[in-house]
C-alpha cells in the first residue's frame, strides 16, 4: 500500500511510496516501514523518530505538531491515536473480518482457557491460530511479548494467519490492552471473561475503574457469542448485559456450564451434553477454566460434537499448576499465581488433595499494586504450614520492603523464613519438603513460566522449573 492509499488527505503534503508495514515500535522498524511515533514526551519523541529514520523508516507519523518535519518525512496527524485502528484496518485490509476471532478477558485464567481452546480445536482438526506471551513451539501458536499486541502487531499477524489457512486466531485481551484501545477496530466473534478479582491498581488506580475497564469490552463489541464466569460480580454484571451470553460456574448449579460430580467423578455439564473430567484435575480453577474453554468450543460449531473430544488429553501451560514429583509421596507445583485469588484458589486445592505439610514459596512484583502484598501473606498464613518469602520480579523496588508489607498479613511469622534469593529459597524448599512426612507438597508460586528475573536495572536468567531441575 502507498501512503497517499493509506492517508488520502495528505497527497498533496507529501510524495507518494511504497509502505512496507507499520510499526509503533522505533526498534522493530525496517527499511521502507512507517513508523506511529506517539509518545508523550517531545525529546523522547526525537530521539525515537531518529532512531526509525536510521533504520529506513520511509516516513513518521507523528501527534505532536510541534515535531512535524516535512522534509524529513515527519507528518503530523490530528487526533493520531484515535484513529490507530483505522488506520491498521485500512492497510492490512481489516483481517479480523476474514477470521472468526475470540477475544479472552479476566484477571486469572486468560491464558489457561486460550490453551485449552487451541487443544480441543486441535482435537477436531480445526486449524488455529494462538497468540499468546507464553513460549511454546508448538505449530500455531505465535509468541508475543505483550500479553495484548498493539493493534498493527495483531492486525499483522492476523494476516499471517490467514496467509496460512487458518480458520480462526485466539488471544488474550488485557486491561492494559483494552484501556490502551490495543484492539482498536478487532472484529470479535466470541469472547470470554475467565475471572474477576483485585490486580494491577498500580495502573488503574482503583478496584472499580479496574472493573470497568474489563466491562468495556463486552458493552463495546457485538459478539456472535460470549461465555462468562459468574462467580464473581462482575462476572454476574456482564452476564446481565447480553441474552447471547453463556454463563459458567464452580459455585451455582443453575449456570448453563457447570461443574456435577457423581459417584466421585467430576464432570462438565452444558446445554451441549456432559464431558467427563480425567482424574488427575482437581483443582477448582483448573476445571472451570476447562469448562469456560468447553463453552466456547460449542458456541462456535454450528452442531458440537462432544464426543470426539477427550479431555485426558488437554493439558496444562508450563508454570500454570505445573506438577513435579520429588518422589513417590511428595510433591511440588509451579504456577504464575502473583495475585490474591489466584493464590488462595491453589492453595485450598492443594489443602483439600494433600494431607501432608503445604509449603507456599512466594514474592510479590516491584512497582505493581503495593496493597495485594498483605492480602496474599494473609492468604498464605491461612493455608499454608511454612511459609518462605523470597524475590518475584522487585525491579527497581527494595526487595526488604516488599517483605516486609507481605509480612503484615502474616499473624503467626513463626512459620516464615525469608530467603531473598530466589534459586537458594527454593533449594532451601526442597530440603525442607525432604523432611517432611508423606503427602507433603511444596508451592513455588509467583513466576510460572517466566524465564528471567528483574531485579534493579539488570535481567537476569531465571525459571522455576529449571532451577527446580538442578536441584533433584
């Protein structure tokens, strides 16, 4: 596409060329890109836009007037930022409409669910494609680094997508995204909210702008479908908002999607028919995740056939409830729980299976919401029997701080042992689950399937399950 395509109203500012791609990143920009310079800030402005013309921009796009550069091709556009999505729909051709998209929301869960709906397409034969920040190599399945794209990055590889006969593209759709407007001008077909509870109030400052943020994106597109988890109350706010909605729950019965046992089996119960639940998922928010990604499956077939599907074969991400044997009668888990609910929702699973010692190993992030710290020391305090606090990702935060705002939750401090080191604090763990009588388990908690650790200026290499690796 040629600028003056792109942006009709401007040729006669500026020459016409060639676009390669867009890009709202000065380090990813290639010779004969366009490069969407819109930070706040004018020197930071400059020195971006001067780092993206070295590197071939054919020409910048740019929300500061002041900056405008006809010369160096540096265009100002009015009210740039509203019109992002325009702009990416316009140039790769609005992809979204071409490819039934499903969007997942919610504070936990988001990634779990998308994996298990990649899975049980895969099980049909369904060719899809999965966004998704998590590293994984299997074929499908692209690695961002944001949670949420930017809307040109998604746009891009919705394209791909459809380059490579896709039928259908998974992502997950963040707060951060959603008040960002990331998915600025996304076509969803279906979508989903996975959970609702306390996070990132460092960014929206409060539970109830938080909220509404995660409200917005079912009140601001028109879903052919939507499944919603009402366990909470936003969740039953959502669901209130649209009669095409889907409700799942753990906790009531008389939701469309929920979670029945009999004669000890679990089981999914839904509008479509009953799916056994294998033996080895115990944990609540493991089969309601199951059954949120069960509901989109069906909604999204014209005539859904539950009995091709085989639920012992869908498995977990790496670092989401990720289980290693120490030996025959102890064990250890690994999860990216680093908010309130998603630890208590582990480790009440875990009390509930296990009848030995629960160990809980956890931190919390540096310059995040300060005021989750002394909910989760509480929450560990209530369930678990040893406690040891260590380092998360304490970037430019002083890690003895941290601890210390954890340790105002904790009542009985007797059970806790401080190990600011993260890979010595889970050699300290192993030995201490060596120790203890059988049905003992160990919880590292907080990290998941992160690969590094921040801390100050420096990133370092570091991931539980490898660290847990070397030790046994």
């Amino acid at each position: 596409m040629s600028l003056h395509d792109l942006l009709p109203e401007y040729s006669g500012k500026i020459n016409d060329f060639k676009i390669s791609s867009i890009s709202l990143d000065s380090q990813e920009i290639k010779k004969g890109d366009l490069y969407i310079s819109l930070a706040n800030d004018s020197n930071q402005q400059k020195k971006y836009n001067q780092e993206a013309l070295k590197k071939g921009a054919n020409c910048i796009l740019t929300n500061n007037k002041s900056i405008e550069n006809i010369e160096k091709k540096i265009i100002y556009v009015s009210e740039l930022k509203e019109k992002l999505g325009f702009l990416s729909n316009r140039f790769f051709e609005n992809p979204s409409k071409k490819i039934e998209v499903f969007g997942l929301t919610g504070t936990n869960g988001k990634s779990s669910v998308s994996y298990y709906l990649f899975q049980l397409f895969s099980q049909i034969k369904k060719d899809i494609g999965l966004i998704s920040s998590i590293k994984l190599k299997e074929s499908g399945i692209y690695n961002s680094k944001l949670t949420t794209p930017d809307v040109f990055t998604l746009n891009k590889i919705l394209s791909n997508f459809l380059l490579e006969k896709k039928k259908a593209a998974i992502f997950e759709v963040s707060s951060h995204g959603i008040d960002q407007e990331r998915i600025a001008g996304i076509d969803f077909d279906f979508g989903c909210f996975t959970s609702f509870s306390r996070d990132h109030l460092d960014y929206h400052s409060s539970i109830n702008k938080y909220a509404k943020v995660k409200e917005s994106f079912f009140l601001n597109n028109k879903f052919k479908g939507a499944v919603i988890n009402i366990d909470s109350k936003v969740g039953k706010k959502i669901f209130s908002n649209s009669h095409d909605f889907v409700s799942v729950s753990r906790k009531n019965k008389k939701s469309d999607i929920c979670i029945e046992k009999n004669k000890g089996k679990f089981f999914i119960k839904t509008p479509w028919g009953h799916v056994n639940l294998p033996d080895r998922i115990f944990a609540d928010h493991t089969m309601v995740n199951i059954a949120a990604a069960l509901g989109l499956f069906c909604l999204s077939s014209k005539k859904p056939n539950l009995n091709k599907l085989n639920l012992k074969k869908i498995y977990d991400l790496p670092g989401r409830f990720q289980k290693i044997d120490i030996d025959s009668n102890k064990y250890l888990y690994i999860d990216y729980a680093h908010t309130p609910e998603a630890l208590e929702n582990i480790l009440k699973s875990l009390k509930k299976k296990y009848h030995g010692s629960l160990i809980c190993l956890f931190g919390c992030g540096g310059g995040r919401d300060q005021g989750k710290r002394s909910l989760m020391g509480a929450i560990a305090d209530s369930f678990a029997d040893k406690i040891i606090l260590t380092n998360d990702n304490p970037r430019f935060e002083n890690p003895k701080v941290i601890i210390e705002d954890i340790l105002e939750g904790i009542k009985n401090q007797k059970k806790v042992e401080i190990i600011n080191d993260r890979t010595k604090a889970i050699k300290f763990g192993l030995k201490l689950l060596s120790k203890e009588k059988e049905g003992s388990v160990l919880l590292l908690a907080g990290k998941g399937h992160e690969l590094n650790q921040e801390i100050k200026n420096k990133t370092i290499e570091s991931n539980d399950y490898e660290i847990v690796r070397s030790f046994i």
